[in-house]
C-alpha cells in the first residue's frame, strides 16, 4: 500500500519499480535499465484515497475545550489545523488499515496553575498538550494487560529533529552520522516517587563499536505527570479493530494499481518496439549470407541508396496482435480501478443501468458510513484524554461531539419531460392515452384509479 502511495518509490529515494518490473530471461542489463526507467507509475491510487478522505472531511464539530479552541490551528505544535489532522489520519487509516492518535502532555511544567496561566497568556504552546499522529508503521510495540484491554505501555519512533537523511547530507564524515529516529516510550506506573501516573521517556541510538550491534541505547529525557490512569492514545482503525489491528479497506485497489503498472510497462514496450516499420533489403549478399561485412545502410529524408540488379527495398510492418489485447485488458483495469475509487468514468465503457449504480453506490456509502462512525468515535475519546490532561470540563453535548455528513451516493435523478413535450409524444402516438392519464396523475399526485 505505500509502494502505490509514494508512486513505487523506497523512503530513502531509492525505486522500488524493479520488485515489481522483474528482469527478463538473458534480458540485457540494459535493456532492463532502459525498460525499468521509461515504466512511470501514475498517482490514482493515491488520488483514489484522497477521494474518499475528502468525503470524510465533510464535518463539523459541535463545541471544543477553551485550550483547543486557542491552539486550533497549531494543534500539533507544528503549524497543522484541527481539519487538516484529522483528514492526515484518515488518509493514513485508508492507506494502512490504521493509525494512532495520541495527546502528548505539556513538555513545560509549572509549580502552580497561576504560572500556567500567566504562560498560557503569553502565548506558550509548550505549556498546553499536542495531538500525536503515528502511522502504522512506527508504532514498534505495545503491552496488554489482558484481552479486550487497552494498553498500559507503547514504544513508538519518530524522526529525530537534525537527522540527516543519505540525500541531504553533503559529504561523508568520519565520525559515524548520528542515528536517524528516537524512540519514545509512554507507560502507566502505579507507584514511584512522584505518585501514580504516566511516564514518558526519550531514547536514541548512538554508534558503539564495543556493542555487538554496533550501537547502544542513550535517555535523552524522562519524564512523569501525575493523575493519568489512562494512556493517552486511541487506535484509530477502519472496522473498529482491536488496538494494533486493522484491515486494510482498499487492498484490492492497491492490486489492481500493481497490476495497471505492470501491463502498462509491457505495453509501452511494445509499442516501442512496433511503433516503426522495419527497412528490409532483398537480393542483396550481406553479412549474414557470406560472413563478410557489408557497409551499414542509412536512411534519411534527403538520402537514397542504389541496390544491384535484381535487389528490392521496401518497410515491413511487425505484425504486433498482443497489441490489441494489452489495450484491452488496460481498459478493463482502468474501468475497475475507477468504479472501485468512486471516480467517474465519463463515456468509457458499457453504460450501467440504474439499479446497477444505486447497488455500487450503496456500498461505497456503507463503507464511508462505518469509517464516519469510526471517525466520530476516536474525535469523542481525544477530547476526553485531551480535557483529563488540562483538567477542563467536557463540553456536555447531546450526541457525537463530532458530526460527519456523508451523503447518499445515489444517481442523479434523470431530468423528467415537460407537459408540452408529453403531449407532442402523445401526437405521434410514441405515448397511449393510459400512460398519459397515468403520467399526468403522477404528477398531480392523484392515486391510481381514483381518477
């Protein structure tokens, strides 16, 4: 699913379009070089999700805590607004099958809640908790208490503030660069020097040659904040999975994208190897009838070439029939991966009948209705984490504290013929006199037969 989103491309830079493109038997390396680089994947995958993300940022929420209301449009300390969050994690759960959103609390620390004031007066973001959003991927591990329970402990990763990554660094150092990730770890802890609570400590990695990996672990920061019984952190998942679940809603787009680029490389390399019609000379002795080296043949607009007697020129089509299939089954792919990501598909292919669209429309419609629930779900328990780190009231509320509105995916109602043009048809005698009378009550509103 990341190789579709990031259009095959490795997170280091490098392609990953030859795991998918394989090399050819006895193909020459550069033939496979030139076929790798010409094969361009596109970006509908990426565009399909963004489709449905956008359906989903369709909402509205109802009352936010006073803090949130101020830092709404810096909510996680970078700059990002409350909708932009929130439609990054849905594109994340529709791309990964799930993510997880957490509240990290204040980094500053005040000896009273006048002080805190006074900071929060003067503009301190710090003194206020971020949103936290974790892809799948770099959440590393997490411990259950039992089945059906939430977590009392997560390890997860994130990018190191002044790492350098290998295309950004100028040239090669001899001291070992500095290790690309730091690792975080939020735990609930029952008893300790400060209280129950919830402990949040910073590792990294730096380079020890005496250790048998070649690095070691080194505590950038701990840290303790007391009256959290609950970590934080809400498993954002497409079906409602349990924590560290999820499937993934559109693997079977994903496929048939993988599928597209693969027929679409074959393709092009076809047609470049036919596009051309192939000089062919008869009658002529050459290399490949006396083992002697004939001079090389070149044609041009302006050029001529004189040939024995007896001798004949003439461009020879290949005949390429794989062709026509290839452009058949690229149609066919395309038509699918459209209907799948609820994108039009104009005049192409053959036309659907009504029941046909409302059917596919339905269950495009169910899906986003359940991730909505989801949605609406995981905005209800953010706030409460939210409101428990900064001891503010929850808003009270009747209803889901977040409201997305999906509306049905039915057809368009078809556009229904006026009384003049009802009237012309009956003229012709195109409509009978009962399908009139019947017509024209409909539209009155009168019941049948009571006319």
């Amino acid at each position: 699913m990341k190789d579709c989103w990031h259009l095959l491309a490795g997170p280091t830079g490098s392609g990953r379009k030859e795991h998918y493109l394989r090399r050819g038997e006895r193909e020459p390396e550069s033939a496979y070089r030139r076929r790798v680089d010409a094969a361009l994947p596109s970006g509908f995958f990426r565009d399909a999700l963004r489709t449905f993300a956008g359906m989903l940022a369709s909402s509205h929420w109802r009352e936010l805590p006073a803090s949130l209301q101020a830092v709404i449009s810096d909510v996680d300390g970078c700059g990002t607004d409350l909708g932009v969050f929130l439609e990054a994690a849905d594109l994340l759960v529709l791309r990964d099958g799930a993510a997880l959103v957490g509240v990290i609390p204040p980094v500053h620390l005040w000896p009273s809640e006048g002080d805190r004031q006074q900071a929060l007066r003067n503009g301190d973001r710090l003194s206020l908790p971020r949103l936290l959003l974790l892809e799948r991927g770099d959440v590393l591990h997490w411990q259950l208490p039992g089945n059906h329970a939430l977590p009392d402990a997560i390890t997860w990763r994130e990018r190191c503030p002044n790492a350098l990554t290998p295309s950004t660094q100028a040239a090669p150092s001899p001291e070992p660069p500095p290790h690309p990730w730091q690792y975080l770890t939020a735990s609930l802890v029952g008893d300790g020097p400060g209280g129950a609570g919830m402990g949040l400590s910073t590792e990294t990695l730096v380079a020890d040659p005496q250790a048998p990996s070649g690095w070691r672990k080194q505590r950038l920061d701990q840290r303790h904040y007391r009256g959290i019984n609950q970590l934080p952190a809400i498993w954002y998942a497409s079906h409602g999975a349990a924590f560290g679940e999820g499937e993934l809603p559109h693997l079977g787009l994903a496929h048939q994208y993988l599928n597209h680029f693969r027929c679409q490389s074959d393709y092009q390399e076809l047609l470049y190897r036919t596009a051309l019609p192939v000089g062919v000379r008869t009658g002529v002795t050459g290399p490949m009838a006396t083992g002697q080296p004939s001079e090389p043949v070149v044609l041009g607009p302006n050029t001529v070439i004189d040939l024995p007697e007896g001798a004949s020129f003439q461009f020879v089509e290949i005949q390429a029939r794989s062709l026509a299939e290839h452009r058949a089954w690229l149609e066919s792919l395309d038509q699918r991966m459209r209907r799948d990501a609820l994108i039009p598909a104009a005049a192409q292919g053959a036309p659907r009948t009504a029941t046909e669209i409302s059917m596919a429309a339905s269950q495009a419609y169910a899906l986003l209705q359940s991730q909505a629930i989801q949605k609406a779900s995981m905005f209800s328990s953010l706030l409460q984490h939210w409101c428990a780190i900064t001891g503010e009231a929850l808003p009270v509320q009747e209803g889901p504290a977040l409201l997305v509105e999906i509306s049905p995916l039915a057809p368009a109602p078809k556009p229904q013929p006026t009384v003049t043009e009802m009237l012309q048809l009956h003229e012709r005698g195109i409509v009978s006199d009962a399908a009139l009378r019947q017509w024209l009550g409909d539209l009155a509103g009168i019941p049948p037969g009571t006319a």
